[in-house]
C-alpha cells in the first residue's frame, strides 16, 4: 500500500490511502451520457469540502470549507460574513477538517443545525448550534457537544457526512481509526463508533438519545447508537429524497471502492464486511458475520482511489438524469452515473463533465444537485 498526496491546501495535504494493484470487476462505464447536463459555476471557495441547505429555504445554500467556515450563498451570492466560523478550534493535517454540518428538519422553528469536525487534539466532534435572528448568522455562543469520538492516533479515515434520515434522526459516518489495514479491528466490532454509520436522537441542550428502533440497543457490549458496521470511510453517504433509500460511497484500501445501497429501513443493522471484505475482495482472515455485499465496486486498477459518494438526482431539470446516482472519485475528474437496485447497479455512464479534487456532492432544498472541487470551485449540476 502506499499514501499519496491528493491536494495541498493552505501548506496543508489531504491525503488518501490509493494502491493499484487488481484490476477483476473494474469494468470501465461501457456509455456516455446524454449531452443535457452542464456544470454551472456557483462560487469560489477557501478549500470547500460539502454543500447543503435547510428543508424549505430555496434561497439559501451553505458551503462548508475544510479550514472551519461555514458560507453562505444567498440567492446565488456568495456572503462575506462567515455563517459560523470554528477555525480556532478545527485541526486540519491529514484529512481532518470541518467536514460537513446538517440542519434539523424542525430548522424553520427551532433554528438547530449539526456539524462534524475534527478538534486539536484529533478527536471527532458532532456539535449543535443555532442561527441568530440574522438567518446568515449563527450563534457561535450556543454550541451544545453532541457526541466526542476519540480519534486522536491517526490523522486519515475521519468519515464525516451528517445526514438526517426520513425517519428525522441524524446519521453519521464515521471512519475505521485510521493508519492501514484497520489496525484497531474498528469495522467488526461493535463496541466502538468507529467504522460506522450511527443514528442518533439529539437532545436540544446538548448530548444524544438513542433511537428505541437502533438495531443493537439491547445487545450487551454495543454501542447502542450503532446503526451498521463493518465500514473503512464513509465519507459521503446520502439519502434518496423520494424513497428514502440510503446509499454510502466507502472509501477502500488497495484495491476496490465500494457503494453499498439500503432500500428505507433495511440498512439497519447491517454489516458491510470491513476488514474482513475490501469490496468483493477478501482482505484478512476472521469473521464478518452476515457481510452484505456491495452494490458495486470500483478498482484501484483502472484509476480509481478514493470514491467520492453523491445523490440519486430528484431534480426534474435534469430529465437525463433523474433517477440515476451520480458519483465520482477524488483521482479520476469524470462525473459518472449510474442505476442503483437491490440486485446490482446497471448502465454506468460518464456524463461527459469533469471536476479536478472531486472531494464532495450536495444537495439543496430544491434537489439541485452540487459537485465541489477541493481547489475551490463549487458547482451545480444545470441543463443545457
């Protein structure tokens, strides 16, 4: 296995664990994609690394930057004032950084949004805050610690996506510990955090319920707040507004990428095989009990590194892609598609775009969808 460098930010590199080795299963995208879909330029930014907005506020969109500012787009102009600006307390070597915020589905009312960050000393954060009454700002005075994930040791594999589910509770992804190979035995063990995805209730002034429907509440020794393991790094994962279904891009180690797809409510519970699966491959002696396969996987062997998970697109602009998943990978600047079922995925497709640092998509209230580039660009899928 080797480490290269993917970008340097600010005297600052992320890196990404890549190797390239096997090259079985790494079919390349057989179409090209109908020439419907262009990138539309959104903003310039300081290193950004995710997109979002509040449930029904179609004038707003946040773009998060990894260096630990949050900014606004306002009716397509970008802020000069910072929504919340945590620079002083993020850590930003290796792949750590402010990596993404959520905003409670109650977010009208109550005003409470999340976000995910590593501290100084590496540790991973989940912290609530609320907006002032100036909707562009928040209230840096009224953070509330969520939950604290010990991840001091290594600097890779911090996860990072927060997402609320269907269900209105908040999801996180988190990586396996770091170093190589898991070191810590995370992905298969049920008494850490570490290498998954959590769904918790979080309470208004701080800390977390457990959901009485999470899968392990009552199995002595696991963490109640687990929702499914036996992952690397979930760095983005999303949920298909329309059905709910949720889908999680899982960063690989030498050899394959993986998706992994769950229909609404049937990725409870469910083990995804790291580190006793890499992908399709068997990657260590042990057991991985009930591993669910991926939906598909992507190889080190044709250029693939780290993938980069996005959206099943609901925007109805986009007729050419409605309904598929679009996707990438931090090495390869292709955009692709692809369909998702129970049984597989089909009809990958490269839609003819190319985004250099591809590091993160997004998704706005009105289902547009964005593709963010590390060097900076924010875009957003469009129709020509």
């Amino acid at each position: 296995m080797t480490r290269r460098s993917a970008l340097a930010v600010a005297g600052v590199a992320l890196l990404v664990v890549v190797g390239c080795d096997d090259d079985s299963g790494s079919a390349a995208p057989d179409v090209t994609a109908a020439r419907s879909v262009r990138l539309a330029k959104v903003g310039s930014f300081n290193a950004p690394i995710y997109v979002t907005a509040p449930r029904g506020d179609r004038s707003r969109v946040f773009v998060v930057e990894r260096g630990g500012r949050i900014r606004v787009l306002l009716r397509g102009r970008k802020l000069r004032r910072p929504f919340l600006n945590l620079s002083s307390d993020v850590r930003t070597d290796g792949e750590r950084g402010l990596l993404s915020m959520a905003f409670a589905p109650d977010y009208a009312k109550s005003g409470r949004f999340y976000v995910y960050f590593t501290d100084r000393d590496g540790d991973i954060h989940i912290q609530q805050f609320t907006r002032s009454r100036n909707p562009n700002v928040a209230r840096k005075a009224s953070r509330r610690n969520v939950i604290t994930i010990e991840h001091s040791r290594f600097s890779n594999h911090n996860g990072g996506q927060l997402e609320f589910g269907p269900d209105g509770f908040l999801y996180a992804g988190v990586g396996d510990g770091g170093g190589a190979g898991d070191p810590f035995r995370s992905g298969q063990s049920l008494r850490t955090d570490l290498g998954k995805i959590l769904r918790i209730d979080p309470r208004p002034g701080g800390g977390f319920r457990v959901p009485g429907s999470n899968p392990f509440l009552r199995r002595s020794g696991a963490r109640p707040e687990i929702w499914a393991y036996g992952l690397r790094n979930p760095w983005r994962f999303s949920f298909d507004r329309r059905t709910g279904a949720l889908v999680i891009g899982d960063v690989g180690q030498d050899q394959q990428e993986e998706v992994d797809y769950a229909r609404r409510g049937r990725g409870r519970g469910v083990n995804y095989g790291w580190s006793v699966f890499e992908g399709n491959h068997h990657y260590r002696s042990g057991s991985a009990p009930g591993a669910r396969k991926p939906n598909f996987v992507r190889t080190h062997g044709a250029g693939w590194c780290a993938i980069t998970g996005g959206y099943i697109v609901r925007d109805r602009s986009l007729r050419g892609l409605y309904g598929r998943y679009v996707y990438g990978d931090l090495c390869r600047s292709d955009l692709h598609s692809i369909v998702l079922t129970t049984r597989g995925a089909r009809s990958d497709q490269r839609l003819g775009l190319r985004v250099q640092q591809l590091v993160s998509f997004g998704e706005d209230a009105a289902g547009h969808v964005y593709a963010v580039s590390l060097n900076g660009p924010v875009y957003r899928l469009a129709s020509r």
